[in-house]
C-alpha cells in the first residue's frame, strides 16, 4: 500500500470534491492486490451467500419480468419537452418501452398494472461526472478493511446511486469495471456505468498521487497507483497513447485526461497546464481509432483551449473559463461537462493549497454557469462526489443547485436526455447502445414515479427517499412503494 507524506495527511480528515485523493490511490491498490476482476464478482457472490445479507440480497437486481408492465393515471415528462403531458400510459416489456400510449387503451391481459395515482413519470436520471468506486467510501474503510469489505461497500453505494434515480452515470475516474460487470450481470443492482478506467496524467499532474520517496520514474517501475487503474502516468505521445489503449482495451466507454491542475491534488494548483498539445492530441487521435471520445479535466483558459485545439470533444469542470474561452467552446460544438459547486457543503472543508483552489472553484462557478448560458454551451450535468456517503447522499440536491440559472423543466432535460446526448458520443464503444433519458417507443425502460411536479420544482428531486414512489431500470422494479 502507498505510504503518503506529511502534505496528504490532511485529507485524513476531509473528503475531496474534485476527481482524485491520495486516499484513491490506497483504495486501489487493495483492490487490485486482492481482487481480480473476476474474483471481484465471485467474491460478492461468495460474501452474500455467505455473510447473509439481507440486505444486499435485496439489492441483487431481480430476474426480467415475465409480464409487462403497463402504467396508467399519470402525468408524463418525457425528457424532451417542457410541460406534462397527460392522457398518455406506458407499456414496458423487457427492458424497452413497448409504446406510449395516447389512445386510452386496455392494458395487455398478462400485464402487471400500476396505477401512478396522477403521479409524475419520468425518465431515470444521468449524472455525467461520478466515480463508482470512491463515491462514498470513507476514509477509514479505504485504510483500514479488506479488499472484499471495499468492493461490497462500493456495491452497496451503488444500490443507494440507483434508489436515488439516477440510472446512468458515467464514470470519470476509477477501476470500475469489475462493479459494472457485476451490475449487468445482475449480481448486484445499481446504475449503468460508462467506464473511463484510469484517468491518465501527466508527472507531477493532478492524479499524479506518488509518494516523493517513488521518485524519480523510470518507464520500467509503475507506481503503485498505476498498477492498481486508478491513475496512469504519461509523459510523451508515445505514453500517453499506450495509456489509452489499456483502458480501451479493458472497455473504456470513453477516456480521461488531465490537461491541468485540479482541487485535491496539493501539488497541482489550478492554473498549471499539464499535458502537452502533441500528448494530447495522440490520445484524442488513439480513442477517436477507436470509435470513442477523450473527456478533458481543465479548469483554467489556457488548459481548456489547449485541449480543445488538440480535439478533445468534451471539458470537465472549466470554472475559471472567460468570455473568450466560452466563445471557442461554442465555436467549436464542445461539451462543457460542469458540476454547481457553491460551497463547503458540497465538498466538505478542505485544507492546505486544495483549501485555496475549492475557493477559486466555488467563486467561479455562477460565472462559469453564465457564460454557458450566454454562449448556448452543450451543458452537461455532473456532481463529482467523492471519498463521504453523506456527500454521495446529495447527489439530487447538487442537480437541485442548478436552479441558481436555469428553469426546472430544463434542469430535467439536462439530467435525461441532455446528458444522454452526450453518451451518445462513445460512438461504437457505447455499451449500452439504445435510447436513454427519454420515454419513448424502444426507449430503455428507465423509469421514475415522482412524488411533487418536478417540472415545478426541481427540489422535489432533491430528496428521492420520500419523493420517488418507484425506480425502474431496464425494465426492472428496483424500489416500489406505491
């Protein structure tokens, strides 16, 4: 296990609210000691059975449905309009939407009818920056228990992400592709996963998380980080485009570079620019081979323009971006992939130099959030939490923040079929190729049933243990209390 220095040991103490910790590097590497991909998801299986857990069994995503399921006596939000439709029912059958019906007909005889009682149904949620793995592990389960005790707490996160409602994530940051085997196979319930793998970085660059005492690097000695797919370091075309075939290879939906600094990471203040525009453009060009996109993490201008020279499709974060990188963002048609940062709320206190940068971030955010709407940016939304299940527990209430700038209805469309758009860029990569954040004919059935008019009141989101009555995934009834 990584021994970290002095400077990290704050983090002991505080949970991290931007991509990475020196404590991701820990997690990770118990889990690669100890767990093999495979051994990861027989090793659930095992300590289910074995430990009898109740309540994991329950979260054990249930056998396809027999019958379909039709829902009357509701009022629909689609995913692509603005008001609520009502006279309109839904038929699912498998894990497609088989119809919307506006003709007022019988439900199929074999179909389990629920009656929404003049309930809202929605499209499941999509959060377009989360880290499976690290979500909500706190920091004495990432030092202290075993690999096996990791993995079922990253599981029994990801049941909680999903009773939340939100039924996709994409995933920017973390060895998940054992977790999201283990959710498609049905061996434990939680959203789908669109996996980066290892976010790879330059030295001495946010996710760059070694111990002084491993300096200096030689291509022949990985750091321990490295080696558990939390992080990869490059530092020249060649690398950087070797880093991105491995998590392709591994079956990265889409991948992660760090083109500049980034908030928990002390020796990477905001403002530095890191990768090079050759090593970048080699990793756009190696992920675009393969039918797929680079997500760029970058918060500064000069980092930001830079790796939309090189290609890059997407930028994470961007809070401190002026006019005139706002305007080339629009120019070029770039995703902005951006979290609502506003305060110590949202992230927990941090100390030290990642102290001073969660300031700069939560000063640029309304800024930020305003030159997206003044240049009509393809606006994504993304909460980014990390290291606290009391923070992961905020998920609604981060998308809930975005009513500072923008009407409920379009929050909505943001969060379902926005997001889903931009998904859509894994192009040939994309595992789960279909329809998602919309209701509609062929659709994937991920379905919501809302307490309040969320197109009302985005808060109604903001608190999904009393407001969402059912959560349906593919077809799926993961939480019913209608």
């Amino acid at each position: 296990m990584i021994r970290f220095g002095q400077k990290y040991r704050h983090f002991a103490h505080n949970s991290g609210c931007a991509c990475h910790n020196p404590a991701l590097a820990q997690l990770s590497d118990r889990m690669t000691l100890d767990l093999s991909r495979r051994g990861f998801i027989a090793g659930v299986t095992t300590s289910i059975a074995a430990l009898g857990l109740p309540g994991f069994a329950s979260a054990q995503a249930p056998s396809p449905a027999a019958k379909p399921t039709f829902f009357t006596n509701l009022r629909l939000f689609d995913g692509t309009g603005t008001a609520l439709r009502g006279n309109v029912q839904i038929l699912v059958t498998g894990s497609r939407i088989a119809a919307v019906d506006t003709g007022n007909n019988s439900a199929p005889t074999d179909a389990t009818v629920i009656d929404c009682g003049g309930r809202v149904l929605m499209p499941g949620l999509i959060d377009a920056h989360w880290h499976s793995m690290f979500a909500a592990l706190p920091v004495n389960i990432l030092l202290g228990a075993d690999a096996g005790a990791i993995n079922l707490a990253a599981s029994a996160e990801a049941q909680r992400t999903l009773l939340r409602g939100f039924t996709t994530v994409r995933d920017l940051g973390g060895p998940a592709f054992a977790l999201k085997q283990a959710i498609d196979e049905g061996l434990v319930a939680g959203p789908r996963i669109y996996p980066s793998g290892a976010m790879i970085t330059a030295t001495g660059g946010h996710g760059d998380l070694r111990p002084l005492t491993e300096l200096p690097r030689t291509s022949a000695r990985l750091s321990l980080a490295e080696q558990s797919g939390g992080a990869a370091i490059a530092d020249s075309p060649d690398e950087v485009r070797l880093r991105v075939r491995e998590q392709l290879m591994q079956g990265a939906s889409q991948i992660k570079l760090v083109a500049g600094g980034g908030v928990s990471s002390p020796r990477a203040p905001l403002d530095m620019t890191t990768f090079s525009e050759p090593e970048l453009r080699a990793g756009i060009e190696a992920a675009a081979d393969r039918g797929t996109y680079v997500a760029v993490h970058a918060y500064a201008p000069q980092a930001i323009q830079r790796a939309i020279t090189a290609g890059a499709q997407c930028i994470e974060h961007a809070h401190l971006m002026d006019e005139a990188t706002a305007k080339i963002i629009a120019d070029t048609g770039t995703w902005l992939s951006i979290q609502p940062f506003l305060s110590d709320a949202d992230t927990g206190v941090l100390t030290g130099p990642s102290r001073v940068a969660s300031l700069q971030v939560f000063a640029g955010t309304d800024n930020a959030y305003k030159l997206a709407i003044k240049h009509k940016l393809k606006t994504a939304f993304g909460s980014d939490m990390l290291f606290s299940a009391a923070h992961a527990a905020r998920q609604g209430i981060m998308l809930s923040h975005l009513d500072r700038w923008y009407a409920a209805p379009e929050i909505l469309k943001m969060a379902t079929s926005g997001n889903a758009e931009l998904l859509n860029l894994s192009g040939t990569r994309n595992p789960y190729p279909g329809r998602l954040g919309v209701i509609a004919k062929d659709a994937y059935a991920d379905l919501l049933v809302v307490d309040g008019d969320p197109t009302a009141d985005i808060a109604v989101i903001a608190d999904p243990a009393k407001n969402l009555r059912l959560v349906m995934k593919d077809g799926r009834v993961h939480k019913n209390t209608l």
